[in-house]
C-alpha cells in the first residue's frame, strides 16, 4: 500500500493481550513479522513489520491512564476503518444509535483514533490517518487481506456503517456465497459481513481479521504447536481454503489462501 486509505476501508489491526511479548513470539514465529516492544513513549505498542512494512500493532492491556484493568479484558483483534474526518465521523456514530468507547484521541503525529461500538454489539476502531496510513503490506503471506463483520442483525449493520462512512453494502456476486453482504468503498469491496446464525451460541458479534498464507494446512499445524487452538480446522470454501484459530491468549483470527473466483467460459 502506498498512500493513504479511502474512508470506510479497513486501514489497520491490533490486539490487545495480557502477555505482549507472548503474542509477538507467537504470531512473528507463524507469519514471519518483526516486532519488539514499544518505547515508554508509545506505552510499549509494537508496531510489527513485514518486509519492512507495518502489518499489524500487539499492545499490552491497560487502561488509557497505565493502570492495569480488573478485570483484564477478552484478548481481540481490533479492525480499524479509516476516516477523514473523525470528529464528524463520531458524532454520526452517536446519532446512527452507535457507541463511542474510546478517544477521539491524538497518537503522537501519527493520527487520531476512536474506538466504538456498532448498534448490534460489535466493536471497531477508526483512524484518522497523519503521518501513519495504516498497513504498509497487505495480501501477501503473513498478511491482513479481508476484514469482516459477524452480526446478529445485518440489515441494522447495514443501516448504521453505511450512515456513518462513505460505504455502501451489496450481496456478494460470488457463485456459493447466497446471504453473504460486501462492504464496499467506490464500488471496490472491502470487507465483508454475515450473519452469525452458524456460529456457536454464547459467541459475541464481532470483526474478524484474515491473514493470507501461502498454506492454511501447515499454518494451523504450526499455530497448534505454538499453543494456539483450532477453532474451525482447515476446510475449502468459494474464496479459498480456510481455518479460523485462536492464539495461545485467546485472540481470534482467520488465515487463508485466497483463489480468485473462476470465470465464466
């Protein structure tokens, strides 16, 4: 990626966990980043590289202030969607029925970032891009390819993201992908979004980062040996083959090995 995102487009990731340099061994040994911990500066956020390219941030868990919440939040990748104007952006969050948890807030140069919550109960964060865009690498092994929305009620995701940003939804033309909605951004898709009737009860709507790899199957295998968990094994769908894991501390993610769509004869 080069230059800044359009608004309404997924821009970055970062996860929030008990043991910071747990989660860097991890997920640097799986997809081959770099990262150490931050500088006191930055309260510690590592920035991991690919390439030399920022991919993905893995912070420690704390409050705004540097204490230590109690108690400790579920470990998550947070998505974040980018903006041009953050301000405007959240106060048509609060009046599309949404939920500022967090900021606006300043980051050093780098932008201004907000944490919020959509009105089906998922969580997503926005970026006001400065000196930092967001993803320097995106697509390629190791990396972030797709974003999506697991909700409990679409049309009412619909309403509120497409009031909120410069985004507009349709079904997916995909042959095998009946009842999935894209996100799009100049009629280029961005994401996704679904319904999340398959999923087991008890689990909470929420953004789902991809990484793509070059194969699910090793990948799996390797993130099984570092401790993490199989959460939906390895399995062929109409964009590719699949798994969805869990990190050692519980951080959900999906990779996959993206095919594009075959075309007609």
């Amino acid at each position: 990626m080069n230059g800044p995102y359009k608004a309404g487009t997924p821009c970055w990731i970062d996860l929030m966990v008990p043991d910071q340099q747990a989660a860097l061994d991890f997920y640097c040994d799986l997809f081959g980043w770099q990262g150490e911990i931050g500088s006191p500066e930055t309260g510690g956020y590592s920035v991991c590289t690919l390439k030399g390219k920022p991919v993905a941030g893995i912070m420690k868990s704390m409050n705004p202030d540097g204490t230590l919440p109690d108690p400790m939040p579920p470990t998550v990748w947070t998505t974040y969607l980018a903006t041009d104007a953050i301000d405007a952006t959240l106060k048509s969050v609060t009046d599309a029925g949404g939920t500022v948890m967090m900021g606006p807030m300043d980051v050093m140069d780098l932008g201004r970032m907000a944490v919020i919550v959509d009105p089906t109960g998922a969580v997503v964060g926005l970026w006001q891009a400065g000196t930092f865009d967001g993803a320097g690498i995106v697509n390629e092994h190791g990396a972030l390819i797709w974003n999506e929305l697991t909700t409990g009620d679409v049309p009412a995701a619909v309403a509120f993201y497409t009031a909120v940003l410069p985004v507009t939804t349709a079904e997916s033309a995909m042959p095998g992908a009946d009842g999935y909605t894209e996100f799009q951004v100049g009629g280029r898709a961005v994401g996704g979004m679904m319904n999340m009737d398959k999923l087991p009860p008890g689990v909470p709507p929420h953004w789902m980062p991809y990484f793509h790899v070059d194969d699910v199957d090793s990948v799996q295998a390797a993130a099984v040996r570092a401790g993490g968990t199989v959460l939906a094994p390895a399995f062929d769908m109409v964009a590719g083959r699949m798994a969805v894991l869990a990190d050692p501390q519980g951080g959900g993610f999906s990779i996959i090995t993206a095919t594009a769509p075959e075309q007609p004869a």
